[in-house]
C-alpha cells in the first residue's frame, strides 16, 4: 500500500486531548468541514481546527494559492488543486497537531454550525449493489429476472438534484406529490411511503476537462473524499412517476450528507481489491477493470428512533449493519465510466454509490427492502409498528472504519427528522 505513511502509523499522537477509544476523529483522520461562521475547518478528537486562523497566525505556512483556498467559504477551491496538495496539507496539519501545542487555533466542534462543505454543481446518483438491486427487481417484476441486462455490464446511475443535498442535522419536510392508488385515479397527497436509503457520497476533487475522459488508472486520484449520503425516497411517488425515465419528484426534496469529508489519503490503509464478481458473471469492458485497491472497507448502520423514544430516553433501533463492500461498482469504476463520454466533472460534484445493501436481512439498506414494500413491518421499542417513515422519526447512519494495524477512524454521523407535510 504505496499511500501509506507517517500520518496513519498507530504511534502517532496529538496534544488535542482525546477522550475514549470510540473517537472517529483521531489524528489519522482528520476530515474536512465548513462552518458558517470560520469557513474551513479540520476535525481533531472533538475540537475542529480554523484553518483561517490557523494560517493567519503563521501556525500553517502555505504558497499563496494553497493559503488563499484555505481561508475560502466552501472546499471547491482547495479539492480543485489536486492529490499532491492535498496530502502536503494533511501532512502540515498532521505536523501542527503533533507538535508544538497551538490550542487557540481550535474550537470545540459542538459549538459550530457545520454547513455543506462545498459548492455541489452536479450530483449524480448510482445503484452500485446488486443485492439492492435483485431485492428491488424482484419486488417491482416478480415474473422477470430481477436485474436489467445491462446491470453487470455498467454501473447505473442518474442525474440528480444538487439543491436539495442538505446537511445531518437538518429537517426533512415529508414531500406532496401524485401518486396512483390501485383503485383511483391519479391524486395529489402527502407521501405515505416515505423510506431512507443508507448510501456514501464521493466528492470529485480534480475534475476533467469536457471531451476528456477520466481512467480507471488514476480514476480514485480524482476523489478528494467520500461522505456518509441518506437519498430520502418517496417510493409510492416513486411507483407511478419512474417510467420510462427513472426517478425524479421522488428523490428531489432531499438528500442528507455527513458533514464531514472524510479524505482518500485517510482511508489509505482501509482499501481492498475488488469489486468482487460472482462465478458466471459476465467480465467487464476494459476501460472498467478494476485497479488493485479500490474498494474501501467501510462498516455503516442504520438507527431509527420516534419522537416518544426521545422524549422518554429510549435507545434508538438498529435496522441495518452494512459495509461499502457490498458495491458491486468502485467508486472509481462510478467516475470511469460517468467520464467515458467526456462528460466533464467539476471540483466539488458530489457521486452517490446507490443503497449499500447486503445478502442478509439486517444488511438491507432501506425500508423498502427490509419491510419487503410493507408486508412485512417491525416492531419499535414505545410499541409502535414501521413499514415506512412516520413524521417524527429520526433515522441516523454511523460509519467507520477498523483494521488490524491501523487506527479505526469514523464518519461521525448523518441524521434527520421528518417533519409533517406541510
Ligand atoms: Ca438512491
């Protein structure tokens, strides 16, 4: 693994002090964000550095373009300097946080409004796992084979809504639309089927000029990070809208992401060959052959609480325990083949891997699947029974990462509320 280096080794250390050995943000980690108030900042244990006042104290010393990206409002300039810059910065924060203590370049995270760390000019959503995609198929054309012939031959995706990518933490309004109930015509109504999908988000750092197309070579390169991503579905607008174009109102009133960047250089020790085929599969075209290590080994679950849970402390549910090994599409491959016509990508696009589900159950990444389309609802701790979202829910997805010889590190976490139709 060429990627790694002094920043990741188990030995390192920082003055920050750390509590408790669940942090997601230890110095092997350290993520990226945007507050409102102080711009950019970086993630250490439960403090963020300000990189403005980082820089503007001489603590962090950088070229002019480096320095002047830094101090911006959103991570689009910084991600557009590419692979090498990025790493020269981590290693300077890394030095600046093993070092010399400097406790007045921090503030403690809980006391920061965290917003969308980026200008997202594009967003694109796939459907990177099969087993998603068979239990989808085998719900919606129960007399077919479950995937479409095209399924293992590229990875599927859609263009979507960049506007109404929010931030965890931030509500979500259950959405009106026209749905078609089995006996009537067409009415126009609250969702009633509203659902989660437990997906990661990839933010494109260097981009591609248009004409150009991005390689499988250095397609991973090309990402400055990933996210943790919930695509809030409204499957029953969903149902009667979906053909012959794909999705659109369903998935248009919000995504959720974590807000923050976890890094590919932090996930250097945590990437794996693949994706896996199965025996029978068909092989890929050349130009999405895998490389050696483009998948990342990263665990995520999926909590849901109701309101009456909170109000009388009782612990969130958990629905699903998954890993982004369960793609059956890299990222990379995601990028190589959205770039194959020389599509042009954008620093700060933002690619989702489509719900991360597994073989089993409790691996399923949605409602839909895990109540297989309702008939098949749970049971909540204050009594109450799910096939889908009610207003009040609350739906959390946690990620992180651990291997032998490596420090875990965390996602922290994506989380919303519904609220009522309005
Ligand atoms: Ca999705």
């Amino acid at each position: 693994m060429t990627n790694i280096d002094h920043t990741h080794s188990l030995a390192a250390n920082t003055w920050v002090p750390c509590e408790g050995e669940r942090n997601d943000f230890p110095i092997q980690n350290l993520p990226w964000g945007v507050c409102e108030k102080n711009g950019i900042v970086v993630a250490i244990c439960d403090q963020a550095v300000v990189l403005r006042k980082a820089i503007d104290d001489g603590k962090l010393q950088f070229a002019d373009d480096i320095a002047c990206a830094l101090k911006d409002d959103s991570l689009n300039a910084f991600m557009s300097l590419g692979k090498d810059t990025w790493k020269h910065v981590r290693h300077e924060l890394f030095s600046m946080l093993s070092g010399e203590p400097c406790p007045e370049v921090l503030c403690p995270i809980a006391s920061l409004q965290l917003i969308v760390p980026a200008k997202i000019g594009d967003y694109t959503d796939f459907y990177a796992a099969r087993n998603h995609a068979t239990n989808v198929g085998k719900m919606f054309r129960p007399d077919s084979d479950p995937l479409m012939p095209n399924y293992l031959h590229l990875p599927v995706g859609y263009h979507g809504r960049a506007s109404s990518i929010i931030i965890s933490g931030s509500e979500v309004r259950r959405p009106h639309g026209q749905l078609k109930p089995d006996d009537s015509a067409p009415i126009f109504a609250p969702c009633k089927l509203l659902d989660y999908e437990l997906e990661f988000g990839a933010f494109i750092g260097s981009g591609n000029a248009i004409g150009n197309r991005i390689s499988m070579d250095d397609a991973t390169e090309h990402l400055f990070g990933l996210v943790i991503l919930n695509d809030w579905s409204a499957r029953d607008i969903q149902k009667w809208e979906y053909q012959p174009l794909g999705p659109f109102n369903a998935k248009n009133f919000a995504s959720t992401i974590s807000p923050w960047i976890v890094t590919i250089d932090a996930l250097a020790p945590f990437r794996q060959p693949g994706p896996a085929r199965l025996e029978g599969d068909p092989a890929v075209l050349e130009y999405l052959l895998p490389m050696a290590d483009d998948v990342f080994d990263i665990n995520c679950c999926v909590s849901i609480s109701s309101e009456k849970m909170r109000n009388e402390h009782v612990a969130s549910l958990q629905l699903t325990k998954s890993s982004l090994t369960n793609l059956t599409w890299s990222f990379a491959q995601m990028l190589a083949h959205h770039t194959s016509t020389g599509c042009p990508m954008k620093s700060g696009d933002l690619i989702g891997s489509g719900t991360i589900s597994g073989e089993t159950k409790d691996s399923r990444g949605c409602l839909l699947e895990l109540t297989w389309r309702g008939t098949e609802p749970f049971d909540l701790p204050d009594g109450t029974q799910r096939r889908f979202l009610l207003d009040g829910d609350e739906l959390t997805i946690k990620a992180w990462c651990e291997s032998d010889g490596a420090t875990r590190i965390g996602f922290g976490a994506c989380s919303g509320i519904i609220l009522p139709a309005n």
